[in-house]
C-alpha cells in the first residue's frame, strides 16, 4: 500500500526480556515516529538457545512493511483492524457492565468503518487522521459526545499503542452540563397527558421514574421480574444499578394502578419491550430520551427539561409530604446528603 511505501523504518533491535521481540522504529511522513514490536516466533523456543536461533532466522527473512502491518493470517488491513476491536471486546466483556458495552461497540464499529472507507492501516493512524475522524463522524454531535468518542478510542489504543496515542491530541470540549427543572403540578399534569395520548409507553415510562426515582437507564432495563408485587417493591439488580449494588424501591399506588398489563407478563420480560408492551427485547438506548424531547418542545419547553425533570419533581413531591430531606435521600437511594439537596433547589 502506497501509505507503507512513505514510512521509514529503522534496523530491528532484539530485545531479550521476558518475552523476546524484534523492536522496530516507523517513522510516518508527518514526522511521528512509532515503537513497533513483532515476535515472529521467537518465543516458542524452551531455552535461550533456542529462542537465539528462531530469532536470527526470523532477522534473515523480516521485511518491516510485510510483518508489521499485514492482517492476520496474511489477511488485508481490514482483518487487522477487525482483530484488534474483537480482541478489545474479548478482554472487557467480563468487567464491562451491559450499559458499558451497549455505550463501547456501537463507537468501535463506526471507527471501523470509518478505517475500512478510508483505507487506513489501524497501527498508522496518525494525529491529523484521528483529528479527520472526529470532524467527520463526530462533528455534528454533542460536545459531550464528542468527549465520549475521545475517551472510547483512545483507551482503545492503549491496548496495543501505548506511546504517540493519536487521539490524545484531540481537544476534549468542556461540558457545559444544563441543570434540569422541575415540574410545577400545573406543568406536570399538562406533560403527562400529553405524552398519554401521543404515547402511552413514554407515559407509564415518565410516571415510572416520578414515583419510583429509578434513573432513565435503570428504568429502561427494569424486567417484570424485578418487581414483587406481593412486597410491593422493586429489586434493582446491581449490574443494571449504576451504583454498582442491588437496590430496593417501593411502589406506591400511584404506579400500581398503571401495571395491569406487566403483572400479566412473563417474568424474563422487560417492561419496556421494543413493541410497545412488555417484550423479550428492550427500546433502544436512546428511544425514550429522543421522543420525550420532541414531546416537550411540541409542549413549549426549553432544553432544562427532560426526563430527569420527573425524577427531579417527584422528589420535590414526596418532600412537599413529608418536609424530611432524609425520607427523601433514604428514597432516591442517595448516599450522600448534599445530592438530595440539589434535588430539592427548586
């Protein structure tokens, strides 16, 4: 590929350490210069011996532009990106929790394809390409999401790049975070009937999180098993609880008169299923989130609101009742008591 002809590499080195690699040095054309390792091997060798004579047989035959950068198994550029990414995801998925992954693969495939369009050796990229990237792919997204893509790939690279990181020269914006509002009784019942009639899931969605004060992704990846309504509880699973421990919320009877449909419905469901109703597969991460924001500028209000708004008014609600921010912490399940007080500004 004419992006290899332009690199210019340095004699191979030897380095004898616990494992045995040939250490070479890429310079790119836009002056980067790379620490790239292969073993070719060596290390297959039981003694030293061994491992001496596999190593000036592979230093006979090392082409730096044939073994650094082909694919696996002798496969295009492609195969090597694919095998990196698979290789990425094999080593995490066992500490990734499932809103991790969903938040990992979805950033991987598009870099992916993004390589694949473009032609781009994945050990190559360079500062300005990862810059290119993220004014194509991520330009017209949020700031914070343009933080996210950042991150993602650049923990990425660290798997198999450790130095010249292409994606730590690219800017992380500062995160602007609005605060959301609460509902006034007047505004909240004007929301919810409107989101009633235009979409009866969203609406059971948004009274969910007003009364039980489950977060928007805790009560998208609820199932009908959580719910006990003999105890009328709600156990939150410590891999869906963004605590990282099981939690129990009550239902009150607020709720309960909205749950004839889920107390029918087999156990493994979620409640939130991708039909409408509950389902063995669930919305989209972002499904609730979009169309409750278009419902609410339909309805006349700004960015400062949005589904958090409801967790936000029903702690406003239960405090108005009981006039304890303690009640209302031991409620939100918060640990701390300066972050139930932010909940209660309004």
């Amino acid at each position: 590929m004419e992006q290899i002809k332009k690199i210019l590499f340095s004699p191979p080195v030897l380095h004898k350490g616990k494992r045995w690699n040939l250490v070479v040095f890429a310079t790119l054309p836009t002056g980067t210069t790379l620490r790239l390792k292969t073993c070719g091997g060596i290390n297959r060798g039981n003694t030293t011996e061994e491992k001496e004579k596999k190593a000036a047989a592979f230093l006979k035959k090392f082409k730096p532009e044939r073994d650094l950068f082909t694919g696996v198994n002798n496969d295009s550029y492609q195969a090597k990106l694919d095998y990196y990414i698979k290789q990425y995801i094999e080593n995490h998925k066992y500490f990734w929790k499932p809103r991790t992954r969903d938040t990992y693969l979805p950033i991987l495939r598009r870099f992916n394809k993004w390589c694949k369009k473009n032609k781009i050796l994945v050990k190559l990229l360079s500062d300005d390409q990862a810059n290119l990237f993220m004014s194509e792919a991520v330009g017209s997204l949020h700031r914070t999401t343009h933080n996210l893509y950042k991150t993602s790939l650049q923990t990425f690279y660290k798997t198999f790049r450790k130095r010249d990181n292409p994606f730590e020269t690219v800017i992380k914006f500062a995160e602007c975070k609005t605060p959301q509002r609460a509902f006034s009784n007047l505004e909240l019942n004007r929301v919810l009937n409107y989101f009633h009639e235009k979409d009866p899931q969203l609406f059971l969605f948004a009274y969910f999180i007003l009364f039980t004060f489950l977060r928007v992704e805790e009560t998208r990846t609820l199932r009908v098993g959580d719910i006990d309504f003999n105890e009328n509880i709600i156990r939150l699973r410590f891999e869906n609880s963004k605590t990282n421990r099981n939690r129990f919320h009550a239902l009150t009877p607020d709720i309960l008169d909205h749950m004839d449909q889920i107390r029918k419905s087999a156990l493994n469901f979620y409640v939130f299923g991708s039909n409408g109703e509950p389902g063995a597969t669930m919305r989209g991460r972002n499904h609730f989130g979009e169309l409750a924001r278009k419902l609410l500028d339909e309805c006349g209000f700004d960015s400062h609101y949005s589904l958090y708004s409801f967790r936000h008014t029903g702690a406003i609600l239960l405090y108005k009742q009981c006039h304890d921010v303690r009640i209302v912490q031991q409620a939100m399940q918060h640990t701390n008591y300066g972050t139930t007080e932010k909940y209660l500004r309004n």
